[in-house]
C-alpha cells in the first residue's frame, strides 16, 4: 500500500482514533479509581487515619443512603455533575495537586506513622477549610442546594439555610464539624503497627 494512497491515510487516522479512545478510557478509569474513598483510605497509608475518621463523618453513611467520597468534597467541580471539558481539565489539575502533595508526603515521610498523621492534622485541616471558604463551598454546593433544604423533622433547617445562595460566602464548616470526618473519641491507637 503506498504512503500517499488515501487507504493508507484512513489506516493512519482509524489507528490515530483507537489509541486515542484507549487513552481516554484508561485515563478515566485511572481517575475514577485514584478518587475512590477506598484508594483514599487504603491504598494511600498517609490517610488511614483520616479515612477512619470519615466512616465515622456524617457523608459516610447518610440517611438516603448515599456516601459523599473524598473526591466529591475535596476535588474542584468534582461534585458538580454537569462540568464541561473545561470544568474537567481543571478538576484534574486539582486531582494532579492533591495527589502530589500526599505522595510527597509518602515519599518524605511525613505522614508515614499514626502520630505523624495526628501531628499534622490541625495543618492538613486548616489548608483543606481555606481551599473551601476560597471555593464558597461549591463541593457543598454541589450536592446541596442549600436555598431549598427542607427537613419534615427539622422545620428550623429550611429557615436557617434560607438565603444561603451561590453568591452569598457562606462557612458550612463552621455549623457542620463532623460532615465530612468526625475525629471525637479514639479514632486510631496511636501505638498500633505504622503504615508503611
């Protein structure tokens, strides 16, 4: 077959197409998998003790019976279902930081044992509270509208989530301590085996 012939070119492109549904298949795959709550908890050492704290958060297990995981709160517009590639770029580049970050707390080794993980929590928790408040909440946002919230049980919920939207800053933070993880009592003994 010669190079110019357009069955070559066709051959050329039809290639050109597979490799490249290939690759953005194994890439959302690899994605989807690295934002699961339980390559967060288990795969990654340096979170076991944050993972722990979330089964006990209220996002864990909810009463719908729908679980929040770690990427729906801590990724950029990941919770956001109806992102555009744009959107999507960007919730990678944060994904792509947010993994740097803890695997070069791995590779340091300063979340490598239990009390490392306790000694840097207040630290962890405070950048991850700023990276929210600068984003208004929008993981929040992306899950709750929270303008509409109305609990039978709970009338007092609608009125104090009333006007509450996207525009106004708003700290759900401050109100919901134990949303995402609950670290009251013993989480973990500090002096079981360290993660390696």
């Amino acid at each position: 077959m010669e190079k110019n012939s357009k069955w070559y070119l066709a051959g050329i492109c039809l290639i050109g197409v597979v490799i490249g549904i290939v690759f953005v298949g194994v890439l959302t795959s690899v994605v989807h998998w690295a934002g699961t709550p339980k390559f967060c908890g288990e795969f990654c050492h340096s979170m076991d003790l944050t993972y722990q704290a979330y089964q006990k958060g209220q996002h864990f297990r909810t009463a719908s019976g729908v679980s929040a995981g770690c990427s729906d709160c801590h990724l950029k517009n990941h919770s956001n279902e109806h992102i555009g590639p744009v959107d999507y770029t960007m919730m990678l580049l944060d994904k792509a930081r947010a993994g740097s970050i803890s695997l070069i707390g791995q590779i340091q080794g300063s979340l490598s044992t239990h009390e490392k993980q306790i000694e840097k929590r207040a630290e962890m928790a405070e950048a991850v509270h700023k990276q929210m408040i600068e984003r208004n909440f929008s993981a929040c946002r992306g899950c709750h509208d929270v303008q509409n919230m109305y609990n039978p049980k709970k009338p007092m919920v609608a009125a104090i989530h009333k006007g509450m939207g996207p525009d106004k800053k708003i700290d759900c933070i401050a109100c919901h301590k134990t949303a995402g993880h609950d670290y009251s009592g013993e989480v973990a003994k500090v002096d079981e085996k360290p993660a390696n």
